[in-house]
C-alpha cells in the first residue's frame, strides 16, 4: 500500500490528509525508523477511533486476575480500550468474558467486582444468566417478535497466564501464545515464577493529560532514565552496553542488571536477578524488578485523544517481606511521579502545529520504533 493511499484510509480527518508533506512524513515512518508518527495522530479524535477499531478491538490484553473470579459466580469489570468488559466463573467452573454493555439501551451492566447467580441490568431488569445468554425481559411476551435467543451478550476471548486474564474483542484472535511470543520464559529464565506470584495491591494512577501512545513510548525506552529518573538509574545499569533491548513479533522486551545490590535505594538481592520491562502490543506492560519475587502487570488506556489510564497490579512471592515491599514501592512511587511530568509535557509539546513530526535514536529508541511501525501496520490495513 502506498503511502498516499495509507494516509486516506487511517486519518481522514487529519489536518494535512492531503498536504504533501504530510504523505512524505508517513513514508518516512514506514521507511526510515528514525522518523516518529505525526504528532497529529497523538491529538486527532478520529485516529483513537481507528485505533480502537484496529488495535484494541483485535489485540490481547490484560483486563485482571484469576482469583478475582475464583468461584462460580464471580464476576469481575474491566476495559479492552474504551469498551467495558466483564469477567465471569460459570456455574461448571468456565471462564467466560463479555462486553458488560445491555443488548436493550446499551447500560452499563455491571461495576466493580461481586458474586451473583445472574447478570441483571439495573436500568429495566433484562437478565442474564452466566453464560450470557438473556434468561427473562419484563415484558418480553407482550412484545411481538421479541427474539430472546438472539439477544444474549456479546462474548468476549479469554485467556488465562498463571494468575493473569487477558481478553480480546476481536472474533477471530491472534492465537493467545503466538501473540505472547517468548515472553514467559524469558521472565522464567531471570527467576520470575509466574506459579508463585500471588496478588499484593492494586495501584490506580491518576488521569494522565496525555495520549496512550505518549505514555506507551516512554516506557518503552530508558534512554531518558540516567537524566529523568536518577534514583531507578542508582538501582539498575541502564547504560547502552548493560541495558538490552530485544523485539519479537507482538513484544519488546527490556533486560538491565541490578547496580551494586539495588544502589542503596532498596535490596535488589533476590530470585530475579535482572530487571525484565515487557511490553505486550498494543498497550499491556509487565514490570518486574530485580531483587525477590515481584512482578506488576497493567494497561494503559485511552480515555480521550489526550488523556489517558493506567492501573497496576502488584503480585509478589511468599518470602517477600513488607519491609522490603516497602522500599521498592518507595523507588516504583517516584519513578511514576517523574513519568507523569514527562508525558505530560511531551503532549503539550505535540500540540505546537508547526514541528510535525520527530526523530528517534535509532538503537536507543528501536523499541518504540518497533511500536510505532505496528501501529502504522495495523491502522493501514
């Protein structure tokens, strides 16, 4: 496809769609890897409305945790992009997912987490039963040509890793471990045993003022890490020869070594012997640091063209200790306060109107240039 072509279909409404320079700049991207997207895709309503059509609609990823729906009845919400879902434990002990939204008038079904026999929208009282098909409608049998079985819940994939689920809107998925790639055993071969891993807290951040992909790009490089966050650079090597980077089909995956025990900032001697940064495309990261067992999984999801979310979930082996819990929190806490100052500017900066356009570091940023060339892939098909 060509670049022009490209261009008509992934932003229609984009303010350059047909400037020249425009075109140059997206074959540029799909060519050189030192060529950032346009800012504009950072901005523009209508590219976050393909990428939830395009990526987050046919993509994996992380919504919660296994013992969130445990038992039969255990229901559990979440969000794939910017559509809700809901988790539930069938009555024979199946996993099943759902978009959480009333086949009636489109209300919301179900918030937070519970247990129950059915799902009952609050509005008008359709009900569902646990496999999703719609069990009663008040009225239902006064209404000519009312089609119970036609108006179950939409389903959603499910996939279970140790004590993660992740879902995927998309009725056709990309195979669940083809979309993983390697990444469990390279978390393996540096002492995270996912078996092991049980739920400690969930961290909520904050709204970011910032597009997803902004927020997703700086993590996917620590080349800013020595400057931005001094205190994770005490803690682990993130110089170019100790830092490595590496990319498969749907994932990067970044690997450092501990720097003299933790650096003082807290004890980095442990079953994980390196820190492991994975990123699961489109928007799943996995984080687990060296020192003992610990692991934090979450998304980072759209909200807006220019806002975005993330919530953590933190999981940690048996012999970790709330002291050196506490450490680590200290050191994750202000590395989350440092990478909000920075997305947030870099947003603002994206909104100038008159630099379009950026440059990475070839080898330092290759990872992001992984995910920006995925991105260019997906909304162009």
């Amino acid at each position: 496809m060509g670049a022009s072509q490209r261009v008509s279909r992934i932003a229609p409404n984009c303010r350059w769609t047909n400037d020249a320079q425009y075109h140059a700049v997206l074959m540029a991207v799909t060519t050189n890897r030192s060529q950032t997207l346009p800012y504009d895709w950072y901005t523009d309503p209508a590219v976050l409305r393909l990428e939830q059509d395009r990526l987050f609609a046919r993509f994996w990823q992380y919504v919660g945790r296994a013992d969130q729906v445990a038992e039969p009845g255990q229901f559990a919400t979440s969000a794939v992009g910017t559509t809700p879902v809901i988790l539930v434990r069938g009555r024979e002990g199946e996993l099943r997912g759902f978009v959480n939204v009333c086949r009636h008038r489109g209300f919301v079904l179900c918030e937070g987490e519970g247990k129950r026999e059915t799902i009952q929208c609050p509005y008008h009282a359709w009900t569902y039963d646990l496999d999703g098909s719609l069990r009663t409608a008040p009225r239902a049998e006064t209404e000519p040509g009312f089609e119970r079985e036609a108006l179950g819940l939409h389903p959603v994939a499910v996939a279970q890793l140790g004590p993660f689920i992740f879902a995927n809107l998309s009725a056709d998925p990309i195979p669940f471990e083809e979309w993983l790639g390697d990444v469990p055993e390279r978390l393996a071969e540096h002492g995270v045993d996912l078996g092991r891993l049980a739920f400690y807290q969930r961290f909520e951040v904050e709204e970011y003022e910032a597009n997803w992909k902004v927020c997703a790009e700086n993590f996917l490089e620590c080349y800013h890490c020595a400057i931005a966050h001094p205190s994770l650079a005490k803690a682990i090597d993130v110089s170019q020869d100790a830092y490595l980077l590496t990319t498969g089909r749907w994932h990067s995956l970044q690997v450092g070594p501990p720097k003299n025990g933790g650096g003082g900032i807290y004890d980095a001697v442990g079953e994980v012997d390196r820190g492991i940064f994975a990123f699961l495309f489109p928007n799943t990261v996995l984080n687990a640091m060296p020192g003992k067992l610990n692991l934090s999984i979450g998304p980072i999801l759209p909200r807006g063209p220019e806002r975005a979310f993330r919530f953590f979930d933190y999981y940690v082996g048996p012999e970790t200790d709330e002291e050196w819990l506490a450490d680590f929190l200290v050191l994750e806490t202000q590395v989350g306060v440092e990478d909000r100052g920075l997305v947030e500017r870099v947003q603002r900066g994206l909104r100038n109107g008159v630099v379009r356009t950026g440059n990475l570091m070839p080898e330092s940023e290759k990872l992001i240039a992984h995910f920006q060339n995925l991105v260019a892939e997906e909304l162009g098909t």
